[in-house]
C-alpha cells in the first residue's frame, strides 16, 4: 500500500456542508470534498466559525457564478479563523494569523474546514476576540455602516429609527448610529427587548403593540432591518427629503412618491478597511455582538432549518468548526 499517496489526498480533503441541487436547508449534506487551493491574491483560512444568513440560500449568487450553475456549493459567507496557506503574491499575512472576512456571495462560502477568499475580504484580528462573535459580526457591521454612512449619508444630530433595533443588523444600526451622534429610535417587538435596545444606543424605543406609530416627518433618516411588509408608517415618519433605507427587499416607490422620501436598496459589499475597523472595534471591547444559536459544523443542516424557529434570543446563528 502507498502510504505517502494516501496521506497526500487526505491532505487535499476536508469536511464541508454542501448542496448538490438547488433548494433550501433540506439539500444540505454534510461530507467529504475537496479542500480549496488559493491562488494568487488569496488565502486559504482555517475556519474556526461561520455565521448564517438564512436568506442565502435563496440567493441567485448562491447558486451561479456569471450565469453558470456551479453546484455543489458550499454556504455560509461570514467567517472568522486562522490562515492556513498563502496564494501567490500574498504578503500581508501570514500562516497562522487570526482573521476575519467576507467570502464573496458567488463563491463557495465557510460552511466548511477551510476556505479560499481574496485577501481584500480579509482582515486580521486579535488571537483573543472570540471566533464566534467576530464572525457573527461580519456581515450585519458592514451592512449597518454601509447603510448609514455610503446610503444614507447620516450625520450628527440627525434623527435616525432604526426599525428592529435588536436584531443582528439592528443592533448594529442601533450602536453606530450612536456613535455617530445621531438621536436614534429603535422599534423592538417585545418589553424584553426594551433594555437591549438602550444598552446599545437608543434614546428612545417603540415597542410594538404598546407604543403609538410616531408622527409624520419626524425622523430624517429611517433604516428597516426587519425585512417584512415595511408598514407605510414607516415611510410616512420620515420627513420630506429624508432617506429612507431597506435592506431586505426593494422599497415601495408609489409609497416613496407619496411621503417625498428618498429611498435606498444595496447589497452589501467587501471593504477592508472597515473589516480592519471592526476588528478594532471588537479588541477593544467597544461594540455587542448579538449571537443567538451556536451548531457544530456536522449539524449545519440543522442549523439552517432553525431559521424557520423562533430565536431564543436575538443575534446570528453560527457554526462553529473543531
């Protein structure tokens, strides 16, 4: 028997949750595959935890590249870990760095033992900030700063609701509209959630069911990280040429038109220096991340099917990798 041919293909194989065919959570596997190569201007990361986004699996770029199927596929975009290997021309990292990234949504994602990303996805972070949090934090840090600082252009004193002051983006809406010196109201679903809401920011909090709607015009910047039917008193709260901003589906224009406010929709994208923002931020202590469920990689599929549950508690579900 070829001892040193064995060993070398289970060096180029891994563990990775995969989707053979188009659909959702039930078309997940979890199984042997090939273990990615970087190449130039890339790395391959040891991943240690990969947060979910349970709407990516409804994503035309989950499941195509340029228009072409690229089945199987592997999920999961947000991810924290360790580099394990160089492509060619890298210089700015190196083996065993810790990090963080974005895996671009066209791309086999970090629901797996390793993953190949550009370095421009990536940023370094401290050995000592939890795995978990920094990759709960990925995504919903670069949605919240692109919506308030690229979309919605919010600045100091201005009035700012963030519908779903709570949630995995919303608490990031909530903390950096904070520290951006906005007045900020956050709208929560629950007395529970009342206290989160102000621990991370919030002057004011609506909750649903107790509080009434607020009046017409009074905010001049609004941000909806809820994702269902936006309900025209949203729209109808933002002042004449304030900005209104979605992240889940496109605005109702005939809505837009009838309230005078201009509205934005964007997915988001990669941005080093933000990543390398966050990664400060986190070693520091200086932002809260919300992390609702943890599943080891092996029970990934169930944790895509827990997206149809009730959290027990807000934040992201992540998976995490021995």
């Amino acid at each position: 028997m070829d001892t040193e041919h064995e060993t070398t293909n289970a060096s180029q194989r891994m563990r990775a949750l995969r989707a053979h065919q188009r659909g959702g959570p039930e078309q997940l596997v979890y199984e042997e595959a090939p273990r990615p190569v970087p190449g130039p201007g890339e790395i391959t990361v040891a991943v240690r935890a990969a947060a979910i986004t349970f709407a990516e699996l409804t994503w035309t770029e989950t499941w195509e590249a340029n228009g072409v199927d690229r089945t199987p596929v592997v999920p999961s975009h947000e991810f924290a870990g360790a580099v394990a290997e160089l492509g060619a021309g890298v210089s700015d990292f190196a083996v065993g760095d810790s990090v963080l990234g974005l895996v671009p949504f066209d791309r086999d994602g970090a629901a797996a033992e390793f993953v190949v990303v550009p370095v421009e996805f990536v940023a370094r972070k401290e050995a000592a900030v939890s795995d978990v949090e920094a990759a709960a934090a990925v995504l919903p840090a670069l949605t919240a700063w692109e919506a308030l600082i690229d979309q919605a252009q919010l600045a100091a004193g201005q009035r700012l609701l963030v519908r779903g002051g709570t949630g995995g983006v919303g608490a990031f809406l909530t903390q950096f509209g904070h520290r951006m010196g906005a007045e900020v109201t956050a709208t929560v679903t629950s007395t529970a959630s009342e206290d989160v809401a102000r621990r991370l920011g919030a002057d004011h909090v609506i909750v649903a069911g107790r509080d009434p709607e607020p009046h017409e015009g009074t905010f001049d910047v609004a941000v909806d990280a809820v994702g269902d039917d936006l309900p025209e008193w949203v729209y109808a709260s933002v002042r004449r040429g304030g900005r209104l901003i979605v992240l889940q589906v496109p605005p109702n224009q005939e809505l837009a038109e009838k309230y005078g406010v201009i509205t934005g929709f964007f997915v988001v994208g990669p941005n080093r220096p933000r990543l390398e923002q966050l990664a400060e931020l986190l070693s520091e202590g200086r932002v809260e991340v919300a992390v609702a469920r943890t599943f080891p990689l092996p029970d990934g599929r169930a944790a895509y099917e827990s997206g149809a549950r009730p959290k027990p508690r807000p934040g992201k579900t992540v998976i995490t990798v021995p």
